[in-house]
C-alpha cells in the first residue's frame, strides 16, 4: 500500500528512455483521474480532460456545491499504469488504470463499492446487487430505487408525474449497506435495472467533466450528513412556516377574501399562512395576470388596508409568481446597470419590493425553477430584511436548493388514493435525497371521481405530519376545513382542467364530520410545535430530514428498512398514514423495541407486524419507548402567547436522550447565540428524568420555566426549570 500523494515520472534504463506509459484516454480524450479525501467517509473522484497544454479541465463552480476550498487531490493519474492502492480519508482505494476501475473499501479493508468508468462514453458503472436503494428525489411508485430508470433532468421517466410526483430529480443515489453517490456532473441518466447500476451522460451533455463524490458510513444518518456538507445544509425555517398554511386558488371578491381568514379564526381552527394564487392559472387571482406584481382591484382594491386586516388577526401572507426573466442573472443586492436590463436579478427583484412593503412574508415562485431563481428569492429578502428568514414554495429545483429557505410541493397531482399512497414514498426519498422541507396539495390538485371528504381527511392526517402543512387544490371551496359541509361546490373551476377531472359528488358535500376531524389534527399539529421545531433545528444542523425511512435508525432489520407505507416523524413518533378508502385497519410494522400507541397509552412489542383498528378520525401513530415528547398548549398561530406549561410526555421502557430547541423563530439571532437548547434523558431503572441547558444556550425568557412532566401509565410532576441542572424522580 502506498499512502499520500503519487508522483508520476519517466524512467531510464540502460541508458535509454523508457517508452512512457499509454496516456489515460475517456471518450477519445487524455484526462486526469483524481482521487481528494473531502473528509474521513467522502471521496471525490474527479476524470477532467486534458486541453492543449494539458492543463485539467476544472469543474465548473455552480450553487449545487457549497463554496469551500477544497483540499488538494490524494491521488492523480493521467496514464495507464499498474494497479495502487491509497488511503484518501478513511477509505482504501484501489484504483487499476487499465480497467479504468476503482474498489472502494472501509478503513477496515472491506469493500463496499466498486466503480468502472467506460473508457469509450464516459459512463459509469457501480456494484448494486440486490440491496435496497434510496434517494434521487422524486419520482417512481417505490421506496427500493431498484427497477429505476431515469435522469436528474427527467428523461426517461416512465412515470406519470400527476400521480408519481415526478418533478425534482437529485443524483444522490443511497445504498441501503452504508454507501452512497452524488454525480455533481454532469447532468444524466441512473440505469438501476439490473445488479450493476449506470450512470450516464444524457445525449445533450458531454461526458466530461465527471465529478462524483462517494460517501459510506456505519450509522445511516451519518450520509446525511456527509451531502449536506457538500451542498449545504437546510435552513433554519421561520416557525410560521411550520404551522397550518391555507392555499387559495379562486378568490371571487374582497369579502369572500377577508370571510375566509375570518371563519378561520373564528372556527378556531389554527392557521399562520395565507397563500394567495396569481390570475392567469385561475380567472381572478392576487394580481392582474401572470408576471404581474399589479394587485387586482376585484380582490385587493385597498391593498395596504386589505393586507393590514390580515395582519391584525395575526395571518402571514405568501403570493405566487410567474414568467420570470428568460435569461435570470446577477443577484439582488447588485446595483441595476444604466440599461435596467429587465432579466437583471436586481430589476426584476424591483417589482417584487413595491409589493413586499406592504407586508408579503414569502413568495410562491411557479412555473420554471433554476439556481437564479432559487437564489433570487434568498439574496432579495436578505438584503431587504437581513434579519428575517425567508419563505418560499418552489415545486422544482436542484441540489443544494435545501440552503436557501424554501419548501417544495410536489405539484399539481390527483385528487386520488393511488396518488395519495404514492406520496409516503415519495415524501421519504425526498428527504433522503437531502430536501427536508417538502408536502403536497392536500387532497390533490385535479379532482376526479374519488375526491371525497374521506379522501380529503386522510390526506390532511398525512399532510399534519409532514413539514409543509397546506391545503390547495380544485375546487378550492373543498380544500377548506369546512368545505366538505356547505352543500356548495363553490367557484367554478372546469376551466383548462384535462379529461378525467370530475367535480365532487354534490352528495358528498354535507359531511359534518370532516370540519372536526381536521380542527383535531391542527391543534395537534400546533400542540406538537416544540416538538417539531425542536427537530427543525435538527435537520439544519445534521442534514437528517424530518421525514425519515426507517432504514435510517433500523437498516439491520429488513423488513423496517424496506417499509415505504410508513415513517418517523421525527426520531421518535412512527407515522402510519391510512391510504385505502373505507378502512376500517391499518396494518403495520414496528421494529423492534416497546412502543406506545399515541392515541391510546397502550403499550405494543416490536419487531412485528400489526393490525390497528381505525375510524376516520384515526391515523396511527406510535412512540417509541425511551422518547421524551416535548408539546406546549393549542394556539391559533405560533407566536400566539397562551398560558401553559411545556408538557414533557415520557415514555418509559427504555433509557433515553432528548433535546428541546426553542428562539425567537423568525430572525436569524440564533446564529449569534439567541436559543435555548435544553438537553434531557431519561434512565428507565431509575425512573429518572434530568434536564440541563446547554452550554451557549440561554432560557428564552429568561425566566424560570414550567415544566409539567409525565410518566405515561405513572405519575406526573410540575417543574419549574431555571437553567440549573435539574433531577426529578417517578
């Protein structure tokens, strides 16, 4: 084994040069293969043509990647010459020129992955045998990628995107034994319809540059952590944007407007975000036409006045935009040229101000979505209100769009249950594809003949428990909480609708159960706040989403690592949508362990298969033993002030660790310090229950605390926690 750097010369023998070694050709070009240890469980393996003065072709900088200075190359090689193995991090790396092959192996010497570059196209092949697979973003009916065939630009996908959420492809493929691939460049297709994988160029692109970074890891979790720092990791959202958002497609006057914002309050049914669709998708939008950042007078005839009686009841608004510039450059905070060049980021940002002043909290940007635009909607907010988090709703995007404040949708899909049983997947290989932030438009987008309130029930169930919470669809009067009961089908909304969309059954619109049901699961939702936020911060610092497949904590246990039905919420909550029609059980795994049903207490073993029974107003939920569950009192809106401990739920069996994370949840204070972070455990043969602040951390207030703590199936007891470390006993 040789270790470090590897210096190529040429020899002499005898007194005469030595023929020199064949150049290293890919696609009929002399090129540099580069191995750089980015940290101890990441490689970079990097083929750059040669040019003329052979000097390697660089890999062109783009915002998938974070901005670092990379560390210098482990290993470079331009030709064929026997076979050596490096160290690079804390991998072994054996790499044969002539087959133009590399074996990638653990620090302890056992292989994980082997990879072939085609020297004649560029492709590259990869070791998937039979085991599972993850990530690549959206797309395909499967958890197990195997089967797959597709491109991170969407070719060649089978699938139909209104059903199989098909829109945002990431090149990060998962290993269900510990390893992982992240084709930066360039751009192309996964062949995973066999035992050996291929990645390949698509016809547009060429094969060169070739960047991949493979990543492998004992513990699951520490994946995700590896990509995040290689594209960054997800912001920290504002906490509004993790409560109730309620979308609208149609707005027919000022006053079915403000009535609407007024029931929800009234109904007390919890809500922080207002989302208003643009003209052009609907007949009569927020503004005047797509593209425009003109307020229709139809709607908002008094803007400022229409905007501050939202305000006053405490509602965030979000608005959608369209047609942006074609050819998007520059960035926000850029001085406009003397020309105002319409596709300057600075001008186009401009028109979005005029409105923004009157007090828009975030942006629905539609339609075509690239790393200007993503970027667009970051850098403006920023430079306008430093000290405030941006929000934005994209349905497309890239890798690396995780870093710039904004949540994803997965579009306009069918109102249906396929669609609806799809989305479990879907939501989980999301998250593992490293885009933390995503959900749906609860009930579907285009109705059809399934479109039901038990339908639309269900879907809101699923959508309490994923990061973006929001209703939105046709018709928009079905997409309210009291929608499913008006006897009204509401706003007309056939137009441009395609062949299969059918409206509602005028029957199923006399549903009185559906309004509670869903007041239920929002004031569990808010309930729940300190406990989601507190997993919020989480993802920002690890990369782990909060949506996540059970392979990440339970990958030595088949039948847990492959089950794409169900999820954690969380580390501790297992989520279990219900996606047939007229259920009356769920069936379910729970991996080994004591767990707790949510809505019962009941105390169920794992390592098994089970049947719950529900109704409609049951989804099931299990928590596992040793969890810690933080949650606070209902509230109509996040930063509503309400009187009431935070309730710590224990749940006994196991021994335990938990964090609560908690700041002021709209500025970016908590970079320098503003959050409390209280760290907790619980020890089961003690039945103890500690609680520290971490150092850094402050109490926010800082004043003593209220703690009501129980023990589920013992005792509960009132704390007050000032900051000091703090033992209470059951």
């Amino acid at each position: 084994m040789k270790l470090g750097c590897v210096f190529l010369f040429s020899v002499c023998w005898c007194g005469l040069p030595a023929t020199p070694p064949p150049a290293l050709k890919v696609a009929g070009r002399p090129v540099e293969l580069s191995l750089t240890a980015i940290s101890a469980h990441t490689v970079r393996i990097t083929v750059a043509p040669l040019d003329l003065y052979r000097t390697p072709q660089p890999v062109v900088e783009d915002p998938v990647l974070v901005p670092r200075l990379w560390p210098a190359p482990t290993l470079r090689l331009r030709s064929v010459l026997p076979a050596e193995t490096v160290r690079v991090g804390g991998m072994e790396v054996t790499v044969n020129p002539e087959t133009l092959s590399l074996r990638l192996a653990r620090g302890n010497g056992s292989d994980f992955q082997e990879i072939g570059i085609n020297p004649n196209d560029g492709s590259v092949s990869f070791r998937i045998g039979t085991e599972l697979l993850f990530g690549l973003g959206e797309g395909g009916p499967q958890l197990d990628r195997h089967g797959l065939y597709a491109g991170n630009d969407l070719n060649g996908s089978p699938h139909d995107s209104m059903v199989f959420i098909d829109h945002l492809r990431v090149p990060l493929l998962i290993g269900g034994s510990g390893w992982a691939i992240f084709a930066h460049t360039p751009v192309g297709t996964f062949d995973l319809r066999g035992t050996e994988g291929r990645f390949r160029a698509t016809e547009s692109q060429p094969a060169l540059p070739l960047d991949l970074f493979v990543m492998v890891a004992d513990e699951p979790a520490a994946l995700m952590t590896e990509y995040a720092g290689l594209t960054g990791f997800p912001s920290l959202p504002p906490l509004w944007a993790l409560g109730y958002q309620q979308s609208h497609r149609v707005l027919l006057s000022e006053e079915r407007m403000l009535a609407i914002a007024r029931k929800l309050r009234d109904d007390k049914l919890p809500c922080d975000v207002l989302i208003y669709l643009g003209t052009g998708f609907a007949p009569l939008g927020w503004n005047l036409a797509h593209g425009s950042f003109e307020f229709n007078p139809a709607i908002f005839p008094n803007p400022r006045s229409d905007l501050e009686k939202l305000k006053s009841q405490n509602f965030r608004v979000v608005l959608h935009t369209m047609n942006p510039p074609a050819r998007l450059f520059g960035h926000a905070g850029d001085p406009p040229s003397p020309d105002r060049d319409p596709n300057e980021a600075a001008v186009y940002w401009a028109q979005h101000q005029g409105v923004e002043k009157l007090g828009i909290d975030g942006w629905w940007p539609d339609g075509r979505v690239d790393s200007r635009r993503v970027q667009l909607y970051w850098d403006g907010p920023r430079a306008d209100y430093p000290d405030q988090r941006p929000y934005t709703l994209f349905q497309d995007g890239f890798p690396g769009m995780q870093h710039y404040g904004n949540f994803i949708w997965s579009g306009d899909v069918h109102s249906d249950w396929d669609t609806l049983r799809m989305h479990i997947p879907v939501a989980i290989n999301t998250g593992l594809s490293g885009l933390p932030y995503w959900g749906s438009d609860i009930g579907g987008f285009w109705m059809t003949k399934e479109l039901t309130g038990e339908l639309f029930v269900r879907w809101f169930q699923f959508g309490a428990f994923c990061p973006l919470f929001r209703s939105h669809g046709r018709p928009s009067q079905t997409r309210l909480p009291w929608g499913w009961n008006t006897g009204e089908i509401g706003p007309p909304e056939m137009e441009s609708a395609p062949a299969f969309a059918v409206e509602p059954d005028p029957a199923e619109l006399h549903n009185p159960d559906v309004e509670p049901i869903c007041r239920e699961y929002l004031e569990l939702r808010y309930r729940m706040l300190p406990y989601i936020y507190s997993a919020a911060r989480e993802t920002h610092e690890t990369g782990v989403p909060m949506m996540r497949a059970l392979w990440l904590y339970y990958s030595d246990d088949p039948l847990a690592a492959a089950r794409g039905d169900e999820y954690l919420w969380g580390r501790d909550i297992l989520v279990a949508p219900v996606v047939e029609k007229g259920a009356t059980s769920r069936t379910l795994y729970l991996p080994r362990g004591t767990w707790y049903d949510f809505w019962t207490g009941a105390r169920v073993e794992g390592g098994r298969e089970i049947a719950r029974p529900v109704d409609l107003r049951t989804m099931p939920l299990y928590v596992r033993a040793g969890a810690v569950i933080p949650t606070g009192p209902v509230k109509q809106f996040t930063s509503e002030k309400v009187d009431g401990p935070l309730k710590l739920s224990i749940y006994p069996g196991s021994d335990g660790a938990f964090t609560i994370y908690d700041d002021d949840g709209t500025s970016f204070q908590f970079e320098k310090g503003e959050y409390a972070k209280i760290r907790g455990a619980w020890k089961d043969s003690t039945r103890e229950l500690t609680l520290s602040l971490e150092k850094g951390s402050k109490l926010l207030p800082a004043t003593p605390r209220a703690i009501e703590a129980q023990m589920i199936g013992g005792g509960t007891r009132q704390l007050r926690f000032d900051g000091k470390p703090l033992t209470v006993h059951f």
